[in-house]
C-alpha cells in the first residue's frame, strides 16, 4: 500500500487535489493499493482503491459520506478472510462515483486494530508479476481506449485472471453485506 505522495504521479492534478481534500477532512491518512498503485492505471477510467484505518470507524464512514454526499446504500458492511484462513477483519465499504469529475472511489474503512495482518494481504494485489499487470493493461486498454469490452466484462475478466492467479476467489474472502 501507498500513501497519497507516493501515487501522485500516476493521478490527474483533480483528483490528487479531490483525494488530498478527503484526507484533511476525516484527518486521517488514505492508503491505496491496486491498479493506481501500478501502471494498469487509467485516469479518469480505473477505480481508486482506498484504505483507511481508524480508531472509531463509525465515526469515518459518517464522515466520508457527509463529505462525499453518498447515499446509505453506497455503503456495505464487509467480512475479509485473511490469506491465513484463521482469521477475519471486518470494514465498511464506500462506493463514490462521480462522473462530472470522471472519478470513482472504492474505500474501505478498517478498525485500527487489523492494520497490521491487512498489510501483507494487500501487497499480494500490488506486487503482482510483470505478466499479470500486462495482462490487465491490456484487457482495461481494450475497455477503455478501443472500447470492444464493457466495464462488466472488463470487471468479470479481471476478477476471473486475479482470483485464477492469486488462488482465491472473492467469495471466499470477502463477503459484502447491505444495510
């Protein structure tokens, strides 16, 4: 995972700007991981996948959806299985589209307390190997630039080639629940 310096390069000046502003407003600091951490990364096309960890979560998520105006069903409670398979972490994820700014944000917001065994789990989407993220470089340029797929198709391909190479499916290590 990174912190929002470290990525700065790779977003457009909005959106480090739009990012910078949600990190001063909650006060805590955004983590990132995934395509915007690597060059899969499509401004202005690609999500932003975001960590926040925090002492008092209910008090963030309140926070993230007055400031992003989002509605409660924008918000799902979520189980994750560690890659451990011996333990799980709970967090609370927020889907922020806004297609004025061409801008789409996934966070997940943690309890402080599973910061340290969440880190490793990430880095197994960040430290992928060369071919995996030319893999996806193609198949989001042929979404976003030529157009041939859809975003579904592009999401159903992407999760099938993740889970395939990571050996896990999201079923199994996560699991959304709507309020």
């Amino acid at each position: 995972m990174k912190n929002i310096e470290e990525i700065k390069e790779n977003l457009r000046e909005c959106d480090y700007y739009f990012l910078k502003n949600i990190q001063q407003y909650i006060n805590k600091e955004l983590y990132f991981y995934g395509s915007v951490t690597r060059f899969d990364y499509f401004p202005g096309k690609s999500d932003i996948d975001i960590i926040v960890f925090s002492d008092n979560v209910d008090s963030v998520v309140k926070q993230l959806q007055n400031h992003l105006n989002v509605n409660r069903d924008a918000i799902e409670k979520t189980i994750n299985y560690m890659t451990d398979s011996k333990s799980m972490s709970y967090a609370y994820k927020i889907n922020y589209v806004n297609l004025e700014k061409n801008i789409s944000l996934e966070i997940f917001v943690y309890d402080e307390k599973y910061k340290e065994k969440l880190i490793p789990n990430m880095a197994l989407k960040d430290n992928l190997p060369f071919f995996v993220i030319a893999f996806l470089y193609i198949i989001k340029f042929i979404t976003y630039q030529i157009q041939i797929l859809s975003d579904e198709q592009l999401k159903y391909i992407k999760n099938l080639f993740m889970n395939l190479y990571l050996r896990q499916t999201t079923q199994k290590f996560m699991l959304n629940l709507k309020f």
